[in-house]
C-alpha cells in the first residue's frame, strides 16, 4: 500500500513539474481594429480617470477652504 501511494506521489510530481515547463501557443497577432478599439478604450479610460481626478481635487479644495476659513482671506491668527 505504501508502495503504491509513493509511486502516485512520484507520478503526480513528475506531472507537475512538466505542466510548470510547458509553453503555451503564442496568441494571435491584432487586427488593426482591434488595435484602434483597445487605443479609443485605452483613450476613455485615461480621460475619465483624469476627470475623477479634478472631482476628487475640487472636493478637497472646498472640503479645506470649508475648514480653514481664515487661510484662503490672508489673515493671520
């Protein structure tokens, strides 16, 4: 029974260690509509990336001018 159990775990090893070295296909080359509709979702996603930005930016500019009043007049404490 022994016997067995280490000849299974030898085979599954071996098994692995051969899957960890296989090599997959090379994936196929793109279109070049394909290659336009990545760059226009690429281009999408950057602009409303850059728009959540300025969003995020004017709310912590009112959110601190809500806060520290005194700082955005000139005046010192």
């Amino acid at each position: 029974m022994k016997s067995i159990l280490a000849v299974l775990a030898a085979g599954l090893a071996a098994g692995f260690i051969a899957a960890s070295h296989a090599k997959l296909p090379a994936a196929p080359a793109k279109s070049d509509a394909e290659k336009k509709a990545l760059a226009d979702k690429d281009a999408a996603a950057k602009a409303k990336d850059a728009a959540d930005l300025g969003k995020a930016q004017d709310k912590a500019v009112a959110n601190y001018k809500k806060r520290h009043p005194a700082s955005m007049s000139g005046k010192k404490k």
